[in-house]
C-alpha cells in the first residue's frame, strides 16, 4: 500500500513539475511584474496585468528582488510576481499596404 502512494505521489509532481521552470534574474534584466497583486483592492479588468519593463537593481536571494519601477520609484518583489521582459511585437500589421503598393491601379508611372 505504501509504495503504492509512493508511486502515486512521485507521479503528481513528475506531471505537476513538467511545466515549472525556475526563474532567475540579474541585476541589469529587464522584467514585467504583475498588477494583480491581492490584498491591494479591486482593480479595474481594463486596467493593464503587467508593469514594465522594470530593470533588476538587486538580487536580495533566490525568491526576491529589488526592481526600479517605471516612475523611477524602487521596490522589492517576489519572483512569483516576476517574468521575463519581452519586446512587444511590431505594432504595425503585416497586412498594412506599404507607401508603393498605396498607388491606385491603373495609374501610369
């Protein structure tokens, strides 16, 4: 019975653990930290989940950093509320003419 719940428990965190990654940062990193911090009061569903890009002015240990907020302000996070910066992609759609294909047809060049 034991070895049973043994196996059990040993295949939940292998299914629980496939999709964790450990997170790191180093000071000079640029990450997003998250909005949605409770305790803090109702935020409005329009208002933005991440704030960023943030930079890493501190490694405090393992699970905490110290990060300069977008105003300029500092303060000191937990990881969980930390993931990597990444640029948003190019705002311009793919599908936008360009300034050459912009000319009406027909017309003579």
């Amino acid at each position: 019975m034991r070895e049973r719940v043994a196996q059990a428990q040993e295949a939940m965190a292998r299914n629980y653990n496939a999709d964790k990654r450990p997170l790191s940062f180093q000071a000079g990193d640029l990450v997003r930290v998250t909005n949605r911090v409770g305790g803090r009061g109702a935020l409005s569903h329009f208002a933005p989940r991440f704030l960023g890009p943030c930079e890493v002015t501190k490694v405090i240990n393992r699970n905490a950093y110290r990060l300069r907020l977008p105003g300029g302000r500092e303060s000191t996070f937990h990881v969980s509320l930390l993931e990597p910066w990444r640029t948003p992609p190019d705002e311009t759609p793919s599908n936008q003419p360009t300034a050459e294909s912009a000319s009406p047809e027909g017309e003579a060049s």
